[in-house]
C-alpha cells in the first residue's frame, strides 16, 4: 500500500499520451471506436461530408423540420455513407488508408437507397401502398444495407436478432402456439418496413434524426471545450481529499461525465484513464479499481438531466415530455450513485485507504474561477426543459451557448478549426446510435405488422402465471441477455416492445413499466459474463475481466434492486407522491442503500461476519422499499447491528491497547 506523502502532484495524473495510449487500447471492446483513418482528398472528403451532415440537422432544427420520412430519410442517407466509408467490412483493411472499391459502391448504393424515397416522395404517398418492381428492389437493398452496417458498427449480437424477426414475419405459419400467424409475402413485408414509417423509418429513427443528433452534437461541443476535464478536476477538488479518495473521484466524475455522455466504455475510457491509476497507487485492489469505473461510467446512462440515447426513445413510445422522464429518473440514479459511493467508502475502511492530501489537489473555488463558465450550458439546458422548450430546442441553444461561453476565457475559447471540427465530431458520434436506431425498426416492423407483440406479451403472462415478480424476473432476465451484445438504444427498443406491454398488462404504470426495462438493460454492461463497461475498467487496470465484472456487480447492486422497488411503489418515480412522502421514501432509501452497500463489502463500522452481511441486506432492502412495516423493520435491524458493530469494534481496541 503507497504512503500518502509519496503521492504527489506528478502521480495525480497521467501524461496526456499515457492516456491517449490507453484510450486506444480500449477501441476494440466497442465496434463504434473501431474507425479508419483517411488521409488526403479522402480524409478532406469525409470532413466536409461530416460537416454538412450536421448543418442539415442545425438548419431542419431551426428554421422547422421536414415531413418525418423525408427528414429520417436523408438522416439515414448521411448515415450510412460515413458508416461504410469509415467502418470497413474487413478487419485488414482497417489499419490501412485506401477506399476499398466494395465499401465505396455499398456507401454510394446505401446513400442513394433513402434518397430514392426523397425523390419519389410524391409518387409513392400517391401510390399508397401499391409497389412497383422499383419499389421493392429498393426496398430490399435499403433493409438489407441496414443489416449490414449494423453488423459493422454495433456488431453481430443485433443482427441475429434482426434476422431472427424477419424469419419469424416469413415463417410464421409454423409458429409455435399463439405466436403462428399467417405469414407475410416479400412485398408486404418490404412495404411495410422501408416505406412507412412503422420499420426503419419509424420512431427509433425519427428521434434519432431530431433529438439525439442534435444532443450528440452538443456533447461533442462540450468536450471540445474541455468540460470534461473541468468534471476530473472539479471531482478531485471535491472529494480526492476524503477517504479512498480516487475512487469517489471515479464515481463523481463518472456520474457529472454520465450528464452528457450515453456510453458506458466511452465513459470508463475518458475518466478511468485518470482515476483507475490513482486508485490502484492509493491501495485498491485492481479488480476493485476497474469495477468502481465500469459501475460509475455505466450509471452516466442512468443520470439526469441528459441520459442515453434511449430516455428520449421512452420519452416518445410512453408519450410524456421528456422532462417527466428527467424527474422520474432523478431518485433511482442518485440512489445508484450512492450505493458505489457507499461501496468505495466501506472498502477504503476496511483496507485503511486515506485520501490524496489536500495540498496536492487543485481548489474547487480556483477551478470554478477558471472553468465553471463550461458548466453553464448545461445549467440552461435543465431550465429550458423545465419551463417546456422541446428538446430539440433546448439541444440547439446548448449547443449555441457551449461555443459562446468558451469565448469568456482565453484558455478556454474555441478556434474556429475546433467549431468546425465539433461539426465532423457530432457527426462521427451519432452513426452508433444511427445505425442501432434503424435496425430496431426493422424489430419493431416486424412486430406491429405480425401483431407478435401482443402475442408475446399474453405468452409471458402465461408463463408467469400472472404472478408479478415472476414476471419481472423473466423481464430483467431477457433485458440483460439482451443488453450484452445489443446497445442500450437497441436493447430498450426491443424490450420496450414486447416485454413492457405486458407489464402494463398486470397493472404496473406505464412509465415505471418502461424505466423497468430501460434499467436491466444497462446493467448489461456490469453483468457477467458478458460486461463490456468491465472489461474496459480490467483493460486500464490490468486486472482480470471477470472478476473486475463481479465486484462491478456488488457495486451496481443498486440497479438491479431499484427497479423490482419502483415497481411496487412508484412514488420513487414522483408517480402520485405528496412532497412528505417523497422525503420519506427518500431518506429511508438512502439509509437502506447504506446497509446494503455494507452488506456487499463485508465491512460496515468493523469487519462483518456472513450472518450480519444477511441481516444488513435485509434490513437494508426494507428501507428502500416504501411503506411503514418495513421502514420500521428495517430501520431496528440496522440499529442493532449498529450497536453490535459499535461494541465489537471497541472491544476489539480495547484488546490492541
């Protein structure tokens, strides 16, 4: 274990290359980074391209959007030529700079494919359904070139399932029981998916060609602008100096990263560069030091007032304002948060881990004096949501504002090649979501035009036996099966289709229906045995993958118990509840979450034994779940054994005296 004076300001951060090194190191655990660089008239190319695919989105967003198929559609376009120029359909072709004959002709074909509903708008609005022979060779072109530039930014795990869905529209005479229905031609099918807006076209996309685009863009703005490093340092500042501090830095970090980022092993790379490091010089275990990173950067996802990709999806498919998403999402994620708070600090105890002195960390007041300007397009952000500007507008004036307020200072000011790069960078980081957008369509097409959902849905009540928890179980099951090789927005459109309706079905309300599924499926990424959030902590701390996967999943325990709690009582989601009782669900949850991070770690005010890690969960998971028998309940357990630790601890420095 490192002595604290032996810390000094050189081991408080990386060089910037060591981190780039390891940012690097990290691109293959995620498809979306694994992009060829150009050089020359190529690279300029793709730049301008890039650039001009996000002034289409600027203008449509201020001056009004085009009809929605006509706007998803030349989203699309833009999409699919960068997705085939920049992710090549060989490995070996990745590390080289040639434009490969067989990407050019698939990213010319895939740009053309959405244009031809452009430019045979009027014909086939008229037409109304009627195909030609065109018609349908487009049409299959287009599903198909979606296909394949999933398999080739979000990777295989997603196509399968997108393939299995079409086989099931085709083969669904020899369907099994309820789920049989008549089978659908080539024609109808096409039709329905590429020339309506119910399949590729449909919601997924047409918030991804509105919102999400322009949120991507203003994240890009935001990092351009170095906010997320203002979040590190403002996180040391704030913290680095408490016990084990390095890692309640990763989780404040993570969490203020989480604001503005949706991805998780993008988070853990952009944080966890710096604080797995110092946390491994402080004294924590390597597999401990990575989980703290992967369940921090994977709560990003989880935390208001700009979540993932996917709180903008509920926010249409459950049809509220996107702001009642922000608010019902407010407690489970600062609960979440806490509990990895928890879990560092009861670690830190156990180990005897001391904080960063204060003299080696920078002051909050200096960093607030400096950069705190960056923050205020987010503020403006949350004000303009919450008086009802769409967020669409809200995006454009962030976006608007991240550039300005960068002028304020000079060390902050951006050039005028950094405001156009932030145009090419919001671009690049929309194809992920893009691409998992339209392929979730096709899902979703398939599902509307066989009527499996609702089939489905009556199949999972059957096989729960209408026994709610049940339900939820098989729910959280396929979530997280799902969510280990599909993206979050992917997972979230599928689960959201099949599985919430039937949850709506036993009485739970719709939108704790919804955040359900939207929870597990991010979970995905701490879950063993597929984890990627944890594999990329184990690849920065050199610590074993499945075991830093484990401990995650003690830290994020959090995620896989607030959902079942906001089910049975959706006052934590401000659904119905009175300020008293939002208080009172409040403090007791965050009591509960303290005895339950404790009975995770083993360690509460001295070493715990097995039976009181039990007692400490039991009473813990009372507290977080509302009601007076068990806040009662739980509140005496946690108590007692309050008072048992208290007197063993003395007992046991009476003894070493």
């Amino acid at each position: 274990m490192m002595d604290n004076k032996d810390l000094n300001k050189e081991s408080l951060e990386l060089e910037e290359h060591e981190a780039e090194t390891i940012k690097e190191s990290l691109k293959e655990l995620e498809n979306e980074s694994i992009v060829k660089q150009y050089v020359g008239i190529i690279a300029k190319f793709i730049s301008i391209f890039a650039i001009c695919f996000s002034i289409f989105h600027i203008y449509t967003g201020i001056f009004g959007l085009l009809d929605a198929q006509l706007q998803r559609a030349v989203h699309l376009s833009f999409g699919l030529v960068l997705v085939f120029i920049l992710y090549p359909s060989r490995k070996a072709w990745r590390h080289d700079h040639k434009l490969h004959i067989p990407d050019l002709i698939l990213a010319i074909l895939a740009g053309l494919s959405p244009l031809y509903i452009v430019t045979q708008y009027q014909e086939l609005v008229m037409r109304a359904g009627a195909m030609t022979d065109m018609d349908l060779a487009i049409g299959i072109l287009g599903v198909v070139l979606v296909i394949e530039a999933a398999r080739r930014v979000v990777g295989l795990p997603i196509v399968c399932v997108v393939l299995f869905f079409l086989a099931y529209a085709f083969l669904g005479p020899y369907a099994p029981g309820i789920l049989a229905h008549r089978g659908l031609t080539m024609s109808q099918l096409i039709g329905h998916l590429y020339f309506t807006t119910e399949g590729v076209f449909g919601i997924p996309l047409g918030v991804s060609a509105t919102f999400i685009f322009l949120f991507i863009l203003f994240g890009a703005y935001l990092e351009s602008t170095g906010l997320g490093q203002f979040f590190i340092d403002l996180a040391n500042a704030l913290a680095g100096w408490a016990r084990g501090g390095p890692a309640k830095v990763a989780v404040l970090s993570s969490g203020l990263m989480g604001t503005v980022s949706g991805s998780s092993v993008a988070n853990v790379a952009g944080t966890g560069s710096f604080t797995i490091p110092m946390m491994k010089k402080l004294g924590y275990n390597k597999n401990f030091a990575g989980a703290v990173e992967a369940a921090s950067s994977t709560g990003g996802q989880l935390m208001p007032p700009i979540m993932g990709a996917a709180a903008f999806l509920m926010a249409e498919f459950v049809g509220i304002p996107y702001m009642e998403i922000v608010k019902a999402a407010t407690i489970p994620a600062l609960l979440y948060f806490l509990g990895i708070w928890l879990g560092t600090h009861f670690e830190a105890r156990k180990n005897n881990l001391q904080g960063i002195p204060r003299d080696l960390l920078p002051k909050a007041w200096v960093i607030f004096k400096e950069r705190g300007h960056l923050a205020i397009p987010l503020v403006v952000i949350v004000y303009l949501l919450v008086v009802g500007y769409t967020p669409m507008r809200a995006a454009l004036m962030g976006i608007f504002l991240s550039v300005v307020v960068a002028m304020f200072r000079k060390n902050t000011r951006l050039t005028w090649r950094q405001i156009v790069f932030g145009l090419e960078a919001g671009a690049r980081g929309a194809l992920g979501v893009l691409v998992a957008c339209a392929a979730a369509g096709i899902i979703i097409g398939v599902v509307t035009k066989t009527g499996v959902g609702l089939k489905l849905a009556s199949a999972l009540i059957d096989f729960s036996g209408g026994v709610l928890i049940l339900m939820l179980g098989c729910v959280m099951l396929t979530s997280i099966l799902l969510g280990m090789g599909v993206p979050t927005t992917a997972n979230y459109v599928i689960t959201s289709t099949v599985a919430a309706p039937a949850l709506v079905q036993m009485g739970v309300p719709i939108l704790a229906a919804h955040m359900f599924v939207f929870y597990f499926g991010i979970v995905a990424d701490v879950t063993p045995p597929v984890a990627l959030a944890a594999f990329a902590g184990a690849a920065i701390s050199g610590g074993n993958p499945l075991r830093t996967g484990v401990e995650a999943s003690k830290l994020a325990i959090g995620a896989f118990l607030i959902p079942y709690i906001f089910v049975y009582n959706p006052e934590m989601l401000m659904i119905n509840a009175t300020p008293l009782n939002l208080l009172s669900v409040t403090v007791t949850a965050i009591i509960g979450m303290a005895g339950v991070s404790a009975a995770m770690i083993g360690f509460y005010i001295t070493k715990s034994s097995w039976w009181e890690r039990i007692l400490m969960l039991a009473g813990g998971l009372m507290l977080i779940n509302p009601g007076s028998l068990t806040d009662i309940t739980g509140l005496v357990i946690l108590a007692l054994i309050t008072l048992y630790q208290w007197r063993k601890n003395k007992s046991a420095e009476a003894v070493v005296e």
